[in-house]
C-alpha cells in the first residue's frame, strides 16, 4: 500500500505535485485558500509526510492529528518559524526546508524594494496614473540615489551575501552585521550600533526567532539616519511594525520596503503601513517567480521522498536531523 503524504495546498507551482503523487497517495486540502488547522488536522490522520508552506502553521497538534506514522515535515520555504521544532524533535519527526534555490530570487525583490523606497517610485507611479501630470517641475517625486550608498546587511546567509552582490554593480559600500558568518570580500564585518549609525540603507535577512523577534524596534530606528531606508524581506516579526509606523510619519526615517509583515495574509484588513506614502509594500512575495517558486516544491518533494525512502534528508534544517529516530514500540502504538 502507498504510504499518505498530506499536502497543505493542492495546486503548486512546477511538477512537484505531480512527482509526488506518482510515488505516494497525495492528500491535499481542497480550494485554493489558507486551511484551517482543524482541516489540515482533520486530513492528516495517519500521513508519513506533510508538505507545507511557509506560513502554514505545523504545530503540535497537526503532528499528534497525524499519528505515529509521521515522518517529515517539509517545508517548500526557507524560513521555519511556522514549525514546532520541539514538538518534531521529540516526536522524532525530521523537518526540512528549502534553502539554496531561492536566494537570487529574493536578492532580485530586495533591490526592487530598494529602488522603489528610494526613489519613491509608488507614489510617482500613482500620481501618474492618477491624471495629475501636467508639468514637468524640478522639485517632484524627489528621493535618495542608491548608487554610492551604505548598504547594511542584517543578516549574511545566502540571501545576505546575493544581495551584497548587487549592491557592488550598484557602486555601495557594504556592511553586514551577522555573527555567525564566515567574512568574504564582498562586505565588512561591523557591530549592529555601527550597522544602523552608518547605513544608507538597512536590509534584513535574519530568520525569525526568540532572539530576532522585534529585532528592529524603537531604539533601532532611532539609531538610523533620518534619510535611511529600512528593507525586509525576512519575516514581518523581526520589525516592530508600529514603531516603524511612528518613524516614517514623524519623518524620523526616509522610508521603509516591506514585503513581510507582522500578520500574514493581510485580507482587506490593511495595515496601516500600506497606505504611507513613504512605504512599499508587497505581499510576501521575495522569491515569487515560476521557477523558484517550482525549484522550492521540487526541494520540499525531493526532501519527503528521501526520507520515506529511508535516505537522508538533503536539506533538514540547521542543526536539526535528516533521519526520522526510530519510534519506541509504545510510541508506534498511540
Ligand atoms: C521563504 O522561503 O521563507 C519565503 O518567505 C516563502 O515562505
């Protein structure tokens, strides 16, 4: 009998579904929208494998909803902060992600963030097309060159040290605060004080947890130039969104690039922040293009299928396993 996989969405980009469901019974979640967790519960009794997105919430109660076949969460996403890894580490349960495939993806997002918080290219765009271009003045739609400017790196993993890349065609001076990296050439080591003294623009790559959560708050920004810009495309909890608020409306920051956010999706209960003139906002959409997008399900497949075949998996998350442990025999029985 084929071992059950559940999957959180029942459409995905590329072929990776579709490779899946050659291999194991595919149980997805019907419609196209967020499951409920009591939905993904409700179909997950008894899958070795749950293949989820990023903000998919795989918590305790979808591992116990599963039973003690399962084997693998994984993740088509970089970042992990939607896991229980502790609920996965005692359950024995090997949980993987996708790194390596989407960082020059997201890179690309980070400077379009860039160039649009600094150039100030929504409002321009709006005005435009909003029919109140009659003259062309001097003094319009002005905003601060990127070109020659300090670019802070908070944050130097694979997505970091991409967008480093980019800022040197860009002609910047690069520094990163991260102090778990190995250094390279492309940008110089600096304490986080000395990050947000001296950056033109501040650029965030960290992953949400305990120690980054609210990483970026009042204190941060008020240690930021007041022409600066600040750039996510990590995770929305890593920035307190209402200081960032207060800052912009204060004029105490040029302006923000934002596409995370504190709470995700958004629906049409905006936040605030989407309507600042001097913010870009986007919906989390940093590796968004065909290929990624199919390169990241093609990981997260090859990651369940690996581990169901007894194999390790190829990108467990760091320091986690890549072998399921073997559950004990009163374990195997609940
Ligand atoms: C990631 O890979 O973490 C992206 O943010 C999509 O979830």
């Amino acid at each position: 009998m084929k071992k059950r996989v559940l999957s959180t969405r029942g459409i995905l980009p590329g072929r990776g579904l579709d490779r899946l469901s050659e291999a194991v019974e595919v149980v997805a979640c019907p419609g196209t929208g967020k499951p409920a967790a009591a939905d993904l519960a409700a179909l997950a009794s008894g899958v070795s494998g749950v293949l989820a997105l990023g903000n998919d919430l795989a918590d305790a109660a979808l591992m116990d909803a599963a039973g003690s076949s399962l084997r693998v969460v994984s993740l088509a996403s970089m970042g992990y902060d939607n896991v229980d890894r502790s609920a996965a580490a005692e359950r024995g349960i090997v949980v993987t992600h996708t790194p390596g495939v989407l960082a020059e993806t997201t890179a690309d997002l980070t400077f379009a963030l860039i160039l649009a918080a600094r150039r100030r290219l929504g409002a321009a765009a709006a005005s435009l097309a909003s029919g109140s271009w009659e003259v062309f003045r001097m003094h319009d739609h002005l905003g601060l060159d990127v070109h020659g400017a300090t670019l802070g790196l908070i944050g130097y993993g694979q997505i970091g040290r991409a967008v480093a890349r980019r800022a040197h065609g860009f002609g910047m001076r690069v520094i990163h605060h991260d102090p778990y990296a190995p250094d390279d050439d492309l940008s110089a080591p600096v304490d986080l004080a000395t990050l947000l003294a001296e950056s033109d623009i501040v650029s965030l790559h960290v992953p949400l947890t305990e120690d980054t959560r609210h990483l970026i708050s009042a204190g941060e920004l008020a240690a930021m130039k007041p022409t600066a810009t600040l750039v996510s495309t990590s995770r929305g909890g890593v920035v307190d969104e209402t200081a960032l608020l207060h800052a912009v409306r204060e004029g105490r920051l040029h302006s923000a690039g934002l596409d995370v956010f504190e709470r995700e999706p958004m629906g049409a209960e905006l936040s605030p922040l989407v309507s600042e003139p001097h913010v870009v906002t986007l919906p989390h959409i940093g590796s968004a293009t065909e290929a990624t997008r199919a390169a990241m399900v093609d990981l997260a497949v090859d990651n369940i299928l690996d581990v169901l075949a007894e194999r390790p998996a190829r990108t467990p998350l760091p320091g986690g396993p890549a072998v399921p442990r073997a559950r004990t025999t009163t374990e195997a029985r609940a």
